[in-house]
C-alpha cells in the first residue's frame, strides 16, 4: 500500500486548496515531567519529504518531545481528522537558521530573549517587564537565529485517518501501523 503520509498530504493539500486555515496547523500532544497531558496549537512545516515542527528549544516541549510526540488536525473544509504518533529528528542548524530568517522581527526577538532573558513558557512580572526586557536586549546585527531556535521531522510510527464525508453517517476510521519498514492498515469501529 502507498505509505499513509502521501494520503495525509493529498488530504492536506485539498483543505489548503480550499482555503482551510486549518491546513497550517496541528495540535501538537506531549506529557509532561508529572505525566499530565498537554496540548497547544503548532504551525507544521514541511522540511523537503518530512512534516515538521519548529520551536525554541528552552520550551518543555522540546525535551518532551525527545520522547516521541502525537499530533492531531482536523480540516473542516474535508471533514477529516488525523492523529499521528512520531520519533523525531532533530534538523540540521543550518537549516533551521535559514528557515528562521524569514520570521517576523518580534518572534525573532523573542527568541533571543528566551536565550538570554528568561526560558519559554516561564511566568514573568508583567507585560512592561516584558517588553522592557525586549528592548533591552543586545542583538547581533545583522540578527541570526540563536542556536537554542530548534526545529524537529517527525518519523511517523501511527496514523489514524477518520473521514466524516460518509454520507450514511457511517464514518470511515482507518489506523496505520508501521511496522518494521511496513505499513499494515486496520478498519477500526469509529
Ligand atoms: C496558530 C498558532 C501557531 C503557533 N505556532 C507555533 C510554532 O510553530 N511553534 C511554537 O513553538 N509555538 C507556536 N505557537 C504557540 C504555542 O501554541 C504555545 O503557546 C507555545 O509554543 C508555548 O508552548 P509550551 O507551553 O509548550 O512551551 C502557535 C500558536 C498558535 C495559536
């Protein structure tokens, strides 16, 4: 069978072409130190072949991560939900630093902040502390990305397609296994 990921892109690119905002997310699923659940919105970036996440590497996720990962998506333009599980490769500093370029200035700035001022995801006094702390940083000039900007492929181990578009309202719920270097596709009770 072709390797689900090509239907995941297939099923990607319709939703896009349809004007789907939600073609440029996933919702990314992790489990922290205490082993609570934790989920937030990521862009998923395409590296070449491979998916893609990318963040700064002082976020918990990132170490999270190291573990494998699972993401979600749901493109209401198709009515169809993935979710996927994943290993990961770290990508290349050269490009992620390439990639990093074309950011806006203050997520760029943010990112030296996080290196420099205080981690990702960390509280802080009050939104003027904040943006004094931004202002006051010393940049590179012209700026490059710090080498903490992290970037991750995913290596998908499962993906489970559920297609609402059954018009019986029967809906079509299928999971993919890797398994060794195969494929093996299951219809699951939906
Ligand atoms: C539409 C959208 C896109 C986002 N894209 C990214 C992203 O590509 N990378 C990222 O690190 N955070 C992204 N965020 C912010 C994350 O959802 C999250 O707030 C942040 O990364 C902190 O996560 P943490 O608590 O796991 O450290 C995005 C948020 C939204 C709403």
């Amino acid at each position: 069978m072709n390797k689900p990921i090509e239907k995941f892109q297939a099923d990607r690119a319709r939703a896009r072409d349809a004007g789907d905002p939600m073609a440029a997310v996933c919702v990314l699923a992790t489990v922290d130190e205490d082993g609570r659940p934790e989920a937030r919105t990521l862009v998923l970036r395409q590296v070449e072949d491979d998916l893609a996440l990318f963040m700064h590497t002082s976020s918990p996720k990132w170490q999270q991560l190291q573990h494998g990962g699972s993401i979600n998506t749901y493109w209401p333009s198709v009515e169809i939900q993935y979710r996927m599980h994943f290993t990961t490769l770290p990508i290349d500093q050269a490009v992620v630093a390439a990639s990093w370029q074309y950011r806006p200035d203050t997520p760029k700035r943010m990112d030296w902040f996080y290196d420099l001022k205080q981690a990702q995801s960390t509280p802080i006094g009050s939104r003027d502390e904040l943006k004094q702390g931004l202002d006051s940083l010393s940049l590179p000039q012209p700026i490059t990305a710090p080498k903490s900007a992290g970037g991750l492929l995913l290596k998908p181990t499962m993906l489970e397609r559920l297609d609402l578009n059954e018009l019986s309202g029967l809906h079509d719920r299928r999971r993919y296994t890797l398994v060794g270097v195969e494929w093996q596709e299951e219809v699951l009770v939906p």
